[in-house]
C-alpha cells in the first residue's frame, strides 16, 4: 500500500460500515464474527473492519432500533449472539442504499471527466 492508502481505506470502510452491515444483516441473522468474516469476503477485502470498531457500530445501531440482538446456542456451542433486522433497520438500510447510488453515479461521473468546470 502506498503512504497515506490505509488512512483512505479505513475512512472510506468507516462511512460505509452502517450500509455494508445492515446489508448483510438483511440477508439473515448474523454474529459478530460472522459479520467481519463477511465484511470482508463479500468485499474483496475493499472492508476491513476491526472489532473495536464493529462492535461499538453494531451498539449504536441497536440503541437506534435498527438492529435487534438475542443469544443463541447451537448444540453444545457457547452461545453467540445474533442480530436480526428491525422494519426500522429496513427502512434506514434503504435509505443508505439509495443515498449510495446517488454519490456512487455522482462520484464516477466525476471521475470519468464529466464534472463541469
């Protein structure tokens, strides 16, 4: 990576963080571990999220109601807990969606030479 890249990436994962997560959340219910594994994979890698940072994120979105969490045990496994989505979580989870096609086609216009001068 060249100087400066790991600052960008982690600003960059930070302010998608809330979008990539409710994401796959809305797909089933997750676990933290879970949720950074997928992170990552479903990205290639581009989201690299650390545990300090997910889980205080996934705090805030349950303080929010986006989120719900309930502790769950498979067999003789400790227990994890899981997180579902709420119709509140759905509704943010839109709203972020349509926020980001608005800056992605806004952004690669921009970077294709459309921007006016």
């Amino acid at each position: 990576m060249a100087p400066g890249e790991e600052g960008i990436q982690r600003e960059l994962s930070r302010g998608t963080m809330e979008l990539a997560v409710l994401a796959l959340i809305d797909a089933r219910k997750r676990y933290g571990y879970d949720l950074l594994t997928s992170l990552g994979s479903a990205s290639n890698g581009s989201i690299a999220i650390k545990e300090g940072t997910l889980y205080p994120a996934l705090h805030r979105m349950e303080d929010a109601g986006y989120i719900t969490a309930s502790w769950e045990a498979e067999g003789r496994a400790a227990p994890r807990k899981y997180y579902s989505i709420t119709d509140g979580g759905k509704a943010r989870l839109e709203a972020l969606r349509t926020e980001w096609r608005r800056l992605a086609s806004g952004m690669e216009r921009l970077l294709n030479g459309g921007a006016e001068s």
